[in-house]
C-alpha cells in the first residue's frame, strides 16, 4: 500500500525515457556478452580451450566497459531525477521503481525497442 501523496506516483515521460534507456543499456551489454561468448565458443570450441573461451581480448574488454559506464551513467539518471529522489526520502522508492519498470516496459510488458 503507498502511503506517499498520489503526486509522487506520477510519472512524468522524461522519467521513464530514462528508464527506457537504462533497459537499452543494459540490453547493449548483455549483447555485446553474448556475441563475445558465441564467438569464443566457436574459436574455441575444445574442452581443453576452456581458458581462451573465457579470456576476451582487449578490444572486446573495452567495448564492455564501454556499454557497462553507459549502463551506469543511464541508472544514476534514474537515481537522480526528482521523483526518485522525493520518492527516497519518503520511503516508497522501491513502490515507484516498481511501477516505473511497468511503464517503461510498455503495454503488454513490450520492450522498447521493439524486440521481444
């Protein structure tokens, strides 16, 4: 139950297209794994490769850290907008994520960009 005044649950459309480009981020970064992963597996597909599979090159390495400070860079945002912040100090930050999340899930838990 939220005990907060109905006016912190309103959120404003530059809120979730923040939450909507922290979804993005952490979708770029789970992708960029992956395609990492698939490419290792097949360079190195022998039991006995186990440690290059798992060892990424420099490159690689950076484009993750690239599209992880992104991620961050998108969550502080989030943090820092001032319904999250009033949403803190009122003790139903986690009732306002919550519904945050849903909105910027879109109807039928679609994701932004489309994909499913």
């Amino acid at each position: 139950m939220i005990t907060a005044p109905t006016e912190l649950l309103s959120l404003p459309a530059d809120l979730i297209a923040l939450q909507q480009a922290v979804l993005s981020a952490d979708r770029a970064v789970g992708d960029h794994a992956l395609a990492v992963r698939d490419r290792r597996r097949a360079a190195y597909p022998e039991a006995w490769q186990a440690v290059q599979r798992c060892t990424w090159e420099a490159g690689e390495q950076t484009e993750f850290d690239r599209r992880w400070k992104a991620y961050v860079r998108a969550g502080a945002a989030v943090r820092a907008h001032p319904v999250l912040v009033r949403a803190r100090v009122l003790g139903v930050e986690s009732t306002v994520l919550r519904a945050l999340r849903e909105a910027a899930a879109g109807p039928l838990g679609q994701r932004p960009s489309g994909r499913s």
